[in-house]
C-alpha cells in the first residue's frame, strides 16, 4: 500500500512540474542585442515583458571592463563610437536685412550735415555781398569728403549701400555749385541771392536734402528721383 501511495504522489508531482515547466518557457522569447551598432551580438531574453541580458556577455560585446566590489558589480564602458557626423547642410541663405544700420545712420546725418553748412556759408557770403573763395571753401569741401567717406565705410545692409549713392549725388551737387561760385569770384562777377535762388545746382541740393532728411526719418531706403 505505501509503494502504491507513493507511486500516486510521485506521478501526481510529474503531472504538476510539467506544465509549470511549460508555462516558464512559454514567457521567455530570447532575442539579441547589438551594442552601439558594432559586431557582436548579446542574447537577450524577456521574461513576462522585461528584458534580461548577460551582462559579462554585455561587457565583452562593448569592450568594457567589468568588476566587482561587495555586492556591487561596476561596468566601466569605454567612450561609445560616434556615428558617422551627417554632412553640414548649407547655412539657409539669410534675408539681406532692411532698412539702414545704426552706424551707417549716423555718418550718413553727419555727412548730411555737413553738406548743409557748406551751402549754407556759400549762401552767407553770396546774402553778404562778399565773393566765395577757395581758401575758405576748401576747408568746408575737406570736411564733407571725409564725413562722406566715412559713411561709405559703415555701409552694412542694401539700403545703406543704396543711400550712400544718394549721398555722394548730394555731395557732387555742392561741389559743383562751390565751384561755379569760386570761379565767378576769381572773374569777378557778382552773383547776386536771386541768381542763387534760381541756380539749378543749388535748387537741386535743397530738394535733394530734403529727400535725404526725410528717408533718414524714415530709417529705410526710398528714392523719388530728387537726388538723380
């Protein structure tokens, strides 16, 4: 009898092994892993959603170092190699900015003032019964030259650029004119003011100034032909 009862239990166990056995493989799906890309592969098996690997397999495959301290174990891995760097793309093309630069703004009033008094003395001295020389003008033409080239210097944006051409028409208008009344005074012939008024030169640099102020308002490039 007890052979028997042993015989029972000893299937019965079988019988109940045998399907948890079954059950534990049944949750393992074993899959590899690739480390950084590189040759090589680690097992890697998920048991009920979680994924287990070797990690001694894991150092090898990795080249890393593998060390144990108490119940810890250190896994040194070495810098990872970096993939291939994609080629630059091309900086995408910048908008050309609008409108004047703040140092370019500032030479260009500059120059413009400068103009404006060298008229203005030219006009003084015409008013004053008085003939324009040289000597005096040079300084006044000296002292436009050079604010105007400084404002060349700042030019940074299109508009800059394309002002600096309205400039340099204004400057080339009041040259023109000082140097008419220069050579009307070295021939002594008197210039009276209406004969000023209605010089087309020196209309032409007002008009032009005025444009010019107006566009320095503005702060952005505009021509309207007054400075052609």
């Amino acid at each position: 009898m007890r052979v028997k009862s042993f015989g029972r239990w000893l299937l019965l166990g079988t019988i109940l092994i045998v399907p948890l056995v079954s059950l534990s493989q049944a949750g393992q799906q074993k899959q590899t892993l690739i480390v950084n890309g590189q040759p090589g592969e680690v097992e890697l098996v998920q048991i009920e959603g979680r994924s287990y690997v070797d990690v001694v397999a894991l150092a090898q495959n990795a080249n890393a170092s593998i060390s144990y301290k108490g119940n810890q174990t250190i896994l040194t891995l070495p810098n990872c190699p970096t993939s291939a760097a994609a080629p630059a793309s091309a900086p995408a093309a910048q908008p050309p900015a609008a409108g004047f630069s703040k140092g370019f703004m500032k030479a260009g009033i500059e120059a413009m003032a400068v103009v404006r008094e060298w008229r203005s003395a030219v006009v003084s001295s015409i008013q004053r019964g008085l003939p324009v020389t040289d000597i005096w003008v040079a300084g006044l033409r000296d002292s436009a030259t050079q604010n105007l080239r400084l404002a060349s210097v700042a030019v940074n944006t299109d508009d800059d650029r394309s002002a600096l051409q309205l400039l340099t028409n204004e400057y080339n208008f009041m040259k023109q004119l000082s140097d008419q009344l220069v050579a009307s005074g070295n021939s002594m012939t008197v210039v009276s003011p209406n004969d000023l008024a209605n010089n087309p030169l020196n209309q032409k640099i007002v008009t032009c100034g005025h444009a010019l102020a107006a566009m320095a308002g503005s702060g952005q490039f505009s021509d309207d032909g007054s400075c052609q």
